[in-house]
C-alpha cells in the first residue's frame, strides 16, 4: 500500500516536470517568434518595418521600446485600429445625418447670399478633409 502511493506521488511528479518542460518550450518558441518579428539590427539601421510604415508615430513610440516591445505595439495598433475602424462604420452615417440636419437648420436663418457664401465654405472645408484624409492613406 504504501509502495503504490508512492509510485503513485512518483508518476504525478514526473507527469508535472513533463508538462512543465513542455510549456517551457512551447513559450520559448512564441517568444521567439515575436523576437524575430523586428530585428535588433533593423531597429539600429533606423529602419522601419512595413507595419510601422504604414502607421502614425504614437507617443508610445518616444519612450525607447525594445524591438520586442515595438512588434506588440504594433500588433496592438491594428488589433484596435480595426476595433475604431468598426466603430467609425456605424458612426459615421449617424453623424453625417446629425451635421446634415444642424446645416439645413444653420442655412435657414442665413440670407441667400450668406447661403451661397456658407455651402461654398463648407464644399472647401469637405475638400480639404478629403485631401487630407487620402494623404494619410497614402503615408
């Protein structure tokens, strides 16, 4: 009885330290992973990866991120990016309608020339964010 729950106590044991090893090598091959995802020397070369070509710089940016650090935050930016990117799909035509509305309201109470002089202020307002905004695309 007391040689089996030994055996028993040993089995448990050496199924753990396996199990313990195995995650062991399964972090370090992750680890590595996210390692090689921006090397050390392109990060010393002032090289940027696609990813972060294709980014805003962030304030986060400023404070020395190891490249490991730098392959998160990247992975981060676009997990959340398409989070906003959804979000501003739903909420976009909502506050089209509203500004749609506060304009047509605005435009009542101006006389016809201060109509004519606000929709032209406005169409060159419009094309300036669309300018800026296909710019940004296109960093």
């Amino acid at each position: 009885m007391m040689a089996e729950s030994a055996f028993k106590a040993k089995l448990v044991a050496a199924t753990a330290l396996v199990f313990l090893f195995g995650s062991g090598v399964v972090v370090g091959l992750a680890w590595d992973q996210t390692a090689s995802a921006s090397t050390p020397t392109e990060t010393r070369r002032g090289e940027r990866s696609e990813r972060e070509r294709t980014r805003h710089p962030m304030t986060i940016d400023r404070v020395g991120l190891s490249a490991v650090q730098k392959a998160t935050v990247d992975s981060l930016y676009f997990f959340y990016g398409q989070r906003l990117s959804d979000l501003n799909t739903d909420f976009q035509p909502r506050f089209r309608a509203v500004m749609s509305d506060f304009r047509a309201e605005l435009r009542q109470i101006l006389t016809e020339d201060q109509r004519v002089t606000y929709d032209s202020l406005v169409l060159e307002r419009e094309a300036g964010h669309t300018l800026r905004r296909r710019n940004n695309r296109d960093r």
